[in-house]
C-alpha cells in the first residue's frame, strides 16, 4: 500500500495535499483526532474510533462537518484507493513480488479541525470544521520490546486535554515533551503521574497492571490475579484498545478493576504493560531504577496479548515477540 490523504473527502498524494496556514488547527492545536490501524486490510474499531472523535469534539464545541457513517465510508474508500496504488506500483516492479508479498498492514488518521480565520483565539472566528484523513503503511514496533519488554519513567506533568478531559486533542506537547524525556533516559515511554503522584496514563497509551488476588479469594476457576488498570475518573484517555484488553481478560476469568494506582502499587505489581491501538499490549519490565516482578514479561501479558489477537481476527498472525 502507499501513503494518500484525504480533505474533505478529496483524496491526494502526500506532496500535494494542502491544508491552510491559517487553519486552527496549525495555528493553536484546536482540533481533534483518532488513530485506527487495520487488521488483514480492514480498519478495526472504526465505529468505536469515529464514536470517539465525535465525543472529542462534541467536548471542545466542534460538530462533525458530515454524518459519522459517511465519514466512515471516507476513511474505507482513502484505505482502499492506498492499497490499490500500492498493489498498482508493486506490479509495476515485479508482478512475481506482488502476487507473494503478504499485504501490509495500515495506520490511518482521522483528524477534524475547527477550521480556518483570521488570526485570534475566540473560536467564533473559524469558518466550517477541516477534517483530515492519512492512511500510510503500520511501522511496527521491533519484536525485541515484546520479547524483552519496555522501559518507562515517571513524570509529573499537566497534559493539554486536562482542559477537556476525555477529549483526544491534537496539542500532544507535554507528552511530546515527556517522551523526548524518557528517550533522553534511555525508555521508551514516561508515565504520567497526576498532582497527587498517582499514576494516569502513558503519553499515548494506557497502563495496566498484574497483581495477585488475596488467597482467600482464590478459587477453581480463578487464576489468583486482578488487572488493574486506572479509571476513567482520573482523567486518563478511554483507549479502544483498553476496552478490548478489559474484555478478553474477562474471558480468561481475570477480573478487571479500575482503581487508582499509586506508585508503591505500580512497582510492587508482578505484572505491568501498557496498550495502544497501534503497539497493542507491550510489557513494562522496567519502571525509573526498579525492576518489575522477575524483570521479564510475565505470563498474564502474554495470554492477553494471544487472546487480544484472536479477538481481532489476528489469531494466526505471529505475535509480536515471534517476530524479529
């Protein structure tokens, strides 16, 4: 497949795709998006994702430009027009490569302004709402980090959708700010801490963790574990991805609780990861100087990671930690 965009249900190459100078969402980050990948060349939770983006903006007072449905039908059509072009320009090289390759697999991005005026903050300015969709090839993670696990730090920071919370804004600048942080430390992603050092988030994924039930709560059909994750309450993002991660685990017997998590909590937990619609279920094995529980991804990650696969229809897909 190839790189193409689409604004305002028109579809163009990269190079000659266009967006205004003085549209808000350059100008002041006033804007909201989704990030959707595909599994086997579909878009999954496309529903769930455009649902979503609808909250957003509904949050920040921006109404959708065209019925969901239909935009929907545009991030489809974008999709298919990229995968033609790439199928397209492989046979243009080698017809033997493009009938073995395996098809790749998809990242796109649903974003919708509040549109273009004249410079000024008072949103009343803006003209009709921009919407943006980019569709490119999925750059996956290397397997290493899901056969070894990840390294995060902590930080302590006020992020630009604490104005709005719940909403997925497109001004990503302390997270930006956080994670060119962890990279300075030698991670691979910060987790936020809110004002009361409780643990919220990652800066573009959510967090959970593994703990070992009380015995006394143990039973034929119970593994002895809770996943923990923090709740909506705390201001952290709802994931798509989360949500599906809570169900799985359901259907291993695994209970789900949404509590707080503080940070004595994190570190003594046997298990922690962190999901995102584009990296999954990565495993967190190392958290600022402390090691978490045998310092290796543990079990309950892997059988959510293969339960979460097969829930996308990815079940006879390598996992990640099969790959190099």
């Amino acid at each position: 497949m190839t790189r193409l965009v689409s604004i305002d249900g028109v579809i163009h190459r990269p190079e000659e795709a266009r967006v205004s100078v003085y549209d808000r969402g350059f100008l002041y980050g006033d804007s909201v998006f989704e990030t959707i990948r595909t599994y086997g060349g579909e878009p999954f939770a496309l529903e769930e994702h455009l649902a979503r983006l609808e909250r957003s903006a509904e949050r920040i007072a921006i109404a959708l430009p065209i019925p969901r449905d239909e935009l929907g039908r545009e991030v489809v059509a974008l999709l298919r027009a990229a995968t033609a072009a790439g199928s397209a320009g492989a046979a243009a090289g080698s017809a033997s490569a493009a009938g073995s390759a395996a098809p790749l697999e998809s990242t796109i991005r649903v974003m919708l302004t509040r549109g273009s005026g004249p410079l000024g903050l008072d949103p009343s300015l803006a003209g009709a709402p921009l919407r943006v969709i980019l569709v490119e090839p999925l750059k996956s993670l290397p397997g290493g980090l899901y056969r070894e696990g990840m390294s995060v730090i902590t930080i302590r920071t006020q992020r630009a959708g604490d104005a709005a919370p719940g909403a997925k804004v497109s001004n990503y600048l302390e997270s930006l700010l956080a994670l060119r942080e962890a990279r300075a430390a030698g991670a691979h992603e910060a987790l936020i801490l809110d004002p009361s050092g409780h643990v919220v988030e990652g800066t573009t994924s959510n967090v959970f963790l593994v703990e070992r039930r009380p015995a006394a709560h143990e039973g034929a059909e119970d593994p002895g574990h809770l996943l923990i994750t923090p709740p909506k309450e705390a201001g952290i993002l709802v994931g798509i991805t989360r949500a599906h991660v809570m169900h799985v685990a359901g259907e291993l017997g695994m209970p789900v609780c949404c509590e707080p998590v503080t940070m004595a909590r994190l570190l003594a937990a046997e298990e922690v990861f962190i999901t995102s619609s584009l990296r999954e279920i990565v495993p967190v094995v190392r958290v600022d100087a402390h090691t978490i529980g045998a310092g290796v991804p543990g079990p309950k990650t892997r059988a959510l990671h293969a339960a979460f696969r097969r829930r996308v229809g990815a079940g006879a897909m390598p996992l990640p930690w099969e790959t190099p």
